[in-house]
C-alpha cells in the first residue's frame, strides 16, 4: 500500500522489520515448547531470547545467494547465536514459521481494524441519539417518499456497523490459528504437544488438521469480513455525498480552515474524502477474488498463494484502517442543517401523505384501486401545479366526505415517526450499543508471545 494511506501503527505490523521480530517469536516459542517436554536441553529458549539480533540487511544478502527467504532468516539469526543455534526451527517446515506469524499479525492487525469499527459505532450511536427527531424526507430511487428522522437513518448504519464488528470477531477468530505439524501436517518430526505448548504461548490455538499449511478458507473469510466492513463505510459515504450535492445540501463532510477545493473553482466545497471512502471500498472487494483463488491448492500445498498474499493481506489491512479513520473523521466533524432538512421536506408540498390517504379512501371507498387512482391524480396535480397535495386532495369528489379533522390526521408529520422509539429501544439495547465487547470478542485480544 502507497504511504499516503498507511497509518503508523498498522504499517509498522506490515513493516520487514517487524515480520522478522515475530518471525524469532515464533521460533523461540517453539524451543520453549521442545524445553518444556525435554527435547532440547533446559535454557535453550532464554538462551536464543536473549543473544538473537535480526539483521534485515543481511536476511536481503543472503536470501539474494539461497533465494529462500526462510533460509535466510535462520541463517542469519543463527549467525548471531552460539552451540544453541542447532536447535532453531528443529523439526519444523517453513510453513509453520510462516503461517503461524501470520496469524499472530492477523490477529494484531485485527485488533486495530475493531478499535476502528467500535470508534465509528460510537459516533454513529451518538448521531442516533442526536437527532432522534430531526425531521427529513425519506428517499427511496432518490425520490421523495416519507418523512424519516436523520437519527434513524444514523441508527441503521449503528446497527450495521454492529453486525460488521462481530463478523470480523469471528473471522479473526478463525484465522486465530498456528501450526507445528510440518512438512505435510502429520506430526513426523515433532508431536503434537509442542504445537499445543507453543500456540498456547503465543496466544493461539492449534489448527486442528493442515497439509503443509493452515487451510486457506479461514483467510479468505477474514477478507471477505474486511471488505464487507469497507462496504458499509461506503454506504455511508455514499449518503453523505448525495446529502451534500448544493440541490440537496442537508448535510456536509468537514471543510478545514485554509483546505481549498478546486483549484480552478474557488467557490467549491467538495465532499472529497467520502469519495475516497468510495473508492478504497471498490480496492478492498477487488482483495476478495483473490482470497478465494488462494484456497485450492495443488494437493498438500504449492506455493501460488504466497505471492498473491503477500500483496493483498497487508494491503488490505491498511487500507481498511486507512478508511475508517477517514470515515471516523467524517462523521465527528458532519455538517447537518436540520433546516435545510426540513425545507426539503416541504418542497413536495405534502405528497408524502399519499399512502395515509390511499389507506384512509380504501376504507371509505371499499376499493383499492378506486382509492389508489383518485390519490395519485391528486397527487400529480399537487406536483405539476405546485399546490399543497392536501387541497387537491381534498377537491377531489369522492374525497370530500373527508373531514377537516380526518384530514388534519392524515396530513400530519407526527404520524411517520411516532413508531420509532422501539426501533431506537431495541437497537441501543444491545451490548455493544452499551460499550462493551461484540459477540466473539476476539477481536480485542492482543496475542501474545515470546520476544
């Protein structure tokens, strides 16, 4: 991923020089493991803690002669350790180095992208609780349809955002899974208690069955997880940038001191970063293909997926952290003009009262289609003569049995909204919506280890 888009901590996980650090993490677990039921001599694992220096420039040189790029790394950290150097990566293939370290940074990886998730739940909860009654039209093909309030709108987007946080928990936990089975996954070359012991430092758990690697299906689940969260950010950015189009002006992203947004307009305020919302969401579905390409693979493994995800797995992470921060920042800083919100609801002059009226003639008239025909007759003459729909309505012939008070029902915005209050009960009942943990959890647990 570019610079421009990769945050701090979340490059650093992806950095080389930390693949290397938790690389030795995973071999020093593995010692340890091996100490623990007598395989290699007491002290072996402190031992390769302490004196092990990661030298990437010298992992570059040697990986440029072996052109392996695990090769490499031992051979250099066991450049820099003395007789206990023999018992590095005993009995272990490369893929339980490496895929075992990738799940550690999956796993780290996560735990940001949820900090990110919770963060915009948040601000979506208190946009709900906000504007409960802030009063806007509803618009379904982009059209006018009823009167909704912004705090609902806000409240779908909460509850979204909720389900985003467990699925991600539960594909973190999925992938929350290290190997030390070998070469082809059976245990020749070290049993079954060393992988137990050294996931259990790590803070993992054993795959219970692999090839020569971690079965693919997991990752591409968590990809699947990280784009479907992408996708809900861009729903919103979505909404906002049609809110902040100048014929509907309801509602707009945050304009900085100084920021200019033309450099041939001066009077334009455009709503740029919900666009790159929009456009790192299409990059995060474009990931997905590729995930589920990974899964088949030739018999016990072949190496196709490696090059593919060493792209797309950092790449991934880092944009979606890239784009929920954008988001977040959007959403703490919105512009929202309840006034424009309600001048716009009053230039259909009314005809969000249609359906009220089609219910209320389909009782009197004992005929839906009768009701339906005279409704929308109204209706069009209220838009094409810019009159309010509740006068035309009220000329119409069989119309008129309806009584200033009947009207006064129908015609009333109250009535849209006044079921809303258990959507926001039940929605806000849940203990996320409360500030505590999704389902699974799992996303907010760091892994540990051994350094």
């Amino acid at each position: 991923m570019i610079l421009r888009y990769t945050r701090p901590e979340m490059g650093e996980l992806w950095s080389t020089t930390r693949r290397f650090a938790t690389w030795l993490e995973v071999e020093v677990a593995a010692v340890r493991a091996m100490e623990e039921i007598g395989l290699v001599p007491a002290g072996t694992g402190e031992a390769i803690a302490r004196r092990a220096r990661v030298d990437p420039e010298r992992i570059d040189a040697i990986e440029a002669v072996v052109h392996h790029d695990v090769i490499a790394f031992l051979t250099q950290v066991g450049e820099s350790l003395g007789e206990e150097k023999r018992y590095l990566h005993q009995g272990m293939t490369s893929s339980d180095l490496l895929d075992t370290a990738l799940a550690l940074t999956l796993t780290r990886a996560g735990k940001l992208i949820s900090a990110g998730v919770v963060r915009i739940g948040r601000r979506l909860r208190s946009l709900a609780e906000e504007h409960r009654e802030t009063v806007m039209i509803g618009r379904t093909h982009g059209v006018h349809a009823e009167p909704i309030t912004f705090g609902h709108k806000a409240l779908v987007w909460f509850a979204e955002f909720e389900r985003q946080d467990q699925r991600l928990s539960a594909a973190l936990e999925d992938v929350r899974v290290g190997k030390f089975s070998g070469a082809v996954g059976t245990f020749a070359h070290l049993p079954p208690e060393v992988e137990a012991r050294a996931c259990a430092r790590l803070g993992l758990r054993p795959d219970p069955a692999t090839t020569q690697v971690i079965s693919r299906d997991r990752h591409a689940h968590l990809v699947a997880a990280l784009a479907l969260i992408g996708a809900s950010c861009e729903k919103i950015a979505v909404e906002i940038r049609h809110l902040q189009r100048t014929e509907v002006a309801e509602a707009f992203e945050p304009f900085a001191r100084g920021q200019k947004g033309s450099s041939a307009m001066p009077h334009k305020r455009n709503p740029i970063l919900c666009e790159r919302v929009t456009g790192l969401a299409r990059l995060l579905r474009s990931y997905v293909g590729v995930a589920y390409e990974n899964v088949a693979l030739w018999h016990e493994r072949d190496i196709s997926h490696s090059s593919a995800e060493r792209v797309l797995l950092p790449d991934a992470f880092i944009a979606l952290d890239y784009q929920l921060e954008i988001l977040a920042r959007v959403l703490e800083g919105l512009e929202i003009d309840p006034a424009r919100m309600r001048a716009n609801l009053e230039a259909s002059r009314g005809l969000y009262f249609s359906q009220g009226a089609l219910l209320e003639l389909t009782r009197r008239l004992g005929s839906r289609e009768e009701a339906y025909a005279l409704v929308q007759e109204a209706a069009m003459e209220a838009w094409r003569d810019q009159r309010p729909f509740r006068e035309t309505l009220s000329e119409r012939a069989r119309a008129a049995a309806l009584t200033p008070a009947e009207l006064d029902r129908i015609c009333d915005v109250s009535r849209f909204l006044g079921n809303l209050e258990p959507v926001f009960v039940r929605v806000l009942a849940s203990t996320w919506a409360r500030g505590g943990e999704a389902a699974g959890g799992s996303a907010r647990r760091e892994a540990g280890g051994d350094g």
